[in-house]
C-alpha cells in the first residue's frame, strides 16, 4: 500500500484520481468481503466467545481499511483541486496566449503535426473575408487553401495554379509566399515548424510596400519612355543637321567653284594690265591689285578645301609645318 501511494504521488493529476478511485472500489470490496466472513462465522459458529472474537478481529480490519480509506479519499480531494487549479492555469494561459494573439497587427495561424487549424487570430480570418466563416479549428490546411482559390479570393496566378504552388511552399517552408488578393492588397507568408512537427504562420499585409514598388516602376518606365523619345529627337536633329552641313558644304564647294571662275579671270585681265607700259605709281597699283585677288584666290581655295573635309572627299595629313607662310602675307 505504501509502495502504491507513493506511486500515485509520481503520476499527473488525471492518472492520480483514477488510481486512488480504483483503489477505493478495492478497499470497498475488501470491507464487504470482511462483513460476509462475519456473517458467515456468526451463522456456523454460533458461540458468544467466538462472535466477539471475530467481532474484535473485525474491528480492527474495519478501522485499518478505514483510516486507509480516508487517506485515499483525502488524496482525491487533493488532486481534484490540483487538477482544477492546473485546469485553470491552462485556461488562463489560453486566454492569455489568444489575447496576446489578437493584439498583432499580423495575420497569426496554427496547424498541428497533422496540419489541422489549431487557432487563428480575426486578421487572418480577415485576409479571407468570402469565406471566414467557414474557417474553423480542426480543418485541414488542404481543404483551406482548396476552399480560398475555389471562391477566387486570389486575383494571380490563377487559382489551379496558385492552389499548386501554396502546396509546393507549404512542403518546403523555404523563403516567403506572397498572395495578391482579389480585393488588391499583398499578403507576405512567413512559416516555421514547430517543434511538436506543427507549422506556424504568420501573414502580413505588405500592400504599401508594393504599391510603392509599382509606382516607382512606372516611374522608371515613364523616364525611361522618355529618354528614349528624346533620344529619338536628338538622333533626327543630328540627322538634320548633318543634312543640313552636307547641304551647306556642297553650296559652298559650289560657290567656291563658280567665283574662282571670274576671280580667275580678272587675275588675266591684271596680268595682261601689268604688261602695258605704265607710269611707276599706276604699275605699283595694277601690281597691289594682282595681290589682292590672289589672297582672294588663296582664300577661296581653301574654303573649297574645307567644304572637301566636310564631304570627306579629302583625307587630312596630319603634318608640322612654319606658322610663316601664313603669318607673313597677315603681315
């Protein structure tokens, strides 16, 4: 009996009453078995001296499974307040944990190691407006995601495949999940494993954050449109301004050409003049006449030049030479 007592000490609450109430139907039979024995005594014996012997004998069993009897109920009672307190920590703890649950502005979810709901705060039955009602503790994680892409609560992908690709993530937990939602906000999946093999979930609201991204995308999209339009522009006006150099140099080669023609022919006119006789004042004329039409010359020549290189129907040779034959006729 000690050994048992001892025994129940070591087990929980629950296992602790069962065995002390198997123990009192023991000790109630033990009682009744002691009272047939005296019955049945009294009955064939008979005598005085042996029904008070019995009766004595009995006595004492009676009081020692008596005392025994009320040890036992006594640790009854004391584990069934043990076991109503332990009720009610678990409960407050409970309260507590759903409390603390509902007060994050995250989308909370439990599955057990059979990935059944377990709880989940009023975010996350938020996420799910069309069918929150009929999320409720015991379904299997399947049946949900099934249930959400069944009733189109998922804008994109479509709902085959993105009810294929939840599942895929859910098997692997690596990484985030996002959902975009048919109403248009972004939900982020965050999931661990617990350590009993449940999975933990925790879903947060990130429509702020990729509405931005999308803004700053078109944004980018629009500079880019537009750097690419102006640099359209600036590759036609080139354009055009090429067109317009080669234009320019063709009418000056033109032009060089056509007055090279008559310059040409007063020079002749100069020179047949400077072969007449002439007093000394009118020859030095006639000669600083020739020199003018021949710088002429020289500067027509080499504006012809130039619309050349302009055209690139002359190659430059790059080459050092005096700076005098230049400087000099300046001077």
């Amino acid at each position: 009996m000690a050994g048992m007592q001892t025994r129940n000490w070591t087990l929980d609450p629950a296992d602790r009453i069962a065995e002390l109430e198997r123990e009192n139907a023991k000790l109630q039979r033990i009682n009744k078995v002691l009272m047939d024995r005296v019955e049945r005594s009294m009955d064939f014996q008979g005598g005085a001296f042996s029904l008070f012997q019995t009766a004595i004998v009995l006595e004492q069993k009676i009081r020692e499974r008596t005392l025994e009897l009320e040890r036992a109920l006594h640790k009854l009672e004391d584990s069934n307040r043990d076991l109503a307190r332990a009720k009610e920590l678990a409960d407050t703890m409970r309260t507590r944990l759903f409390e603390a649950i509902e007060s994050v502005n995250e989308g909370f979810a439990l599955f057990d190691s059979a990935d059944r709901l377990v709880l989940c705060n009023r975010k996350y039955l938020s996420y799910w407006p069309s069918v929150a009602g009929r999320i409720q503790a015991g379904i299997r994680f399947n049946d949900l995601v099934a249930m959400v892409a069944a009733a189109g609560a998922v804008s994109e992908p479509p709902p085959d495949v993105w009810l294929r690709e939840r599942m895929e993530h859910r098997h692997d937990l690596k990484g985030v999940f996002l959902n975009r939602l048919s109403d248009g906000r972004w939900i982020q999946v965050n999931e661990r494993r617990t350590r009993d093999g449940g999975i933990v979930g925790v879903y947060t609201d990130i429509t702020v954050i990729k509405r931005e991204e999308e803004r700053r995308r078109e944004s980018e999209q629009a500079e880019k449109s537009a750097l690419m339009m102006l640099n359209d522009q600036l590759q036609q006006a080139k354009s055009q301004a090429d067109q317009a150099n080669l234009s320019k140099t063709r009418f000056i080669a033109a032009a060089s050409h056509d007055l090279l023609q008559p310059l040409n022919a007063a020079r002749l006119f100069v020179s047949a003049l400077a072969d007449l006789e002439q007093p000394a004042a009118n020859a030095e004329l006639v000669d600083n006449i020739d020199l003018a039409l021949a710088s002429v010359e020289d500067l027509l020549s080499a504006l012809l030049d130039i619309s050349k290189l302009d055209a690139g129907a002359v190659t430059p040779e790059v080459s050092d030479f005096p700076l005098r034959g230049i400087l000099a006729p300046l001077a």
